[in-house]
C-alpha cells in the first residue's frame, strides 16, 4: 500500500515513504526516496504538527483494514 501526500500549497504530490520533523519540529518534511526530502507543511507548534502526523497514521491503519486500498492520498492540511 502506498501513502502519497500532497502539500499544503498543493503544487507537490510525494509517494510517502518516511514523514519527519524539521529542526524547529514545526514543519513536516516528506522522504520518498533516499536521500530526496520534501517539505509538505509548516504548523504554528511541534503539538499540531505532532497531531497532522497522528491523523496520518490514523488514516494509515484505516487503509490498512481495508483489502481492496492500493493507494492513498492525504491532503495535509492547512493550520
């Protein structure tokens, strides 16, 4: 199953295979391949940008649950 994010400014669209913080742990950075990082959204506090990655995963596990998923995309948010 494939995880694809597309950015907050929506100009990018990243197959997802490692979601990190910045250094600040406000912004959300997105590794699809190695060494090759995204940035896809910037929050007011390390505690939004924790619960973005929160809700992710939660949509993660839902795909999971489903058999016949073989993509998902997840718009991150704008705040």
């Amino acid at each position: 199953m494939d995880l694809w994010i597309r950015s907050q400014d929506k100009m990018k669209l990243c197959n997802a295979k490692v979601l990190s913080l910045d250094n600040d742990q406000t912004g959300i950075f997105c590794n699809s391949c190695e060494d090759s990082y995204v940035f896809v959204g910037k929050y007011k506090t390390k505690e939004r940008a924790l619960e973005v990655l929160d809700e992710i995963r939660c949509h993660l596990v839902n795909i999971n649950d489903k058999r016949d998923s073989y993509f998902y995309v997840y718009e991150m948010p704008k705040e």
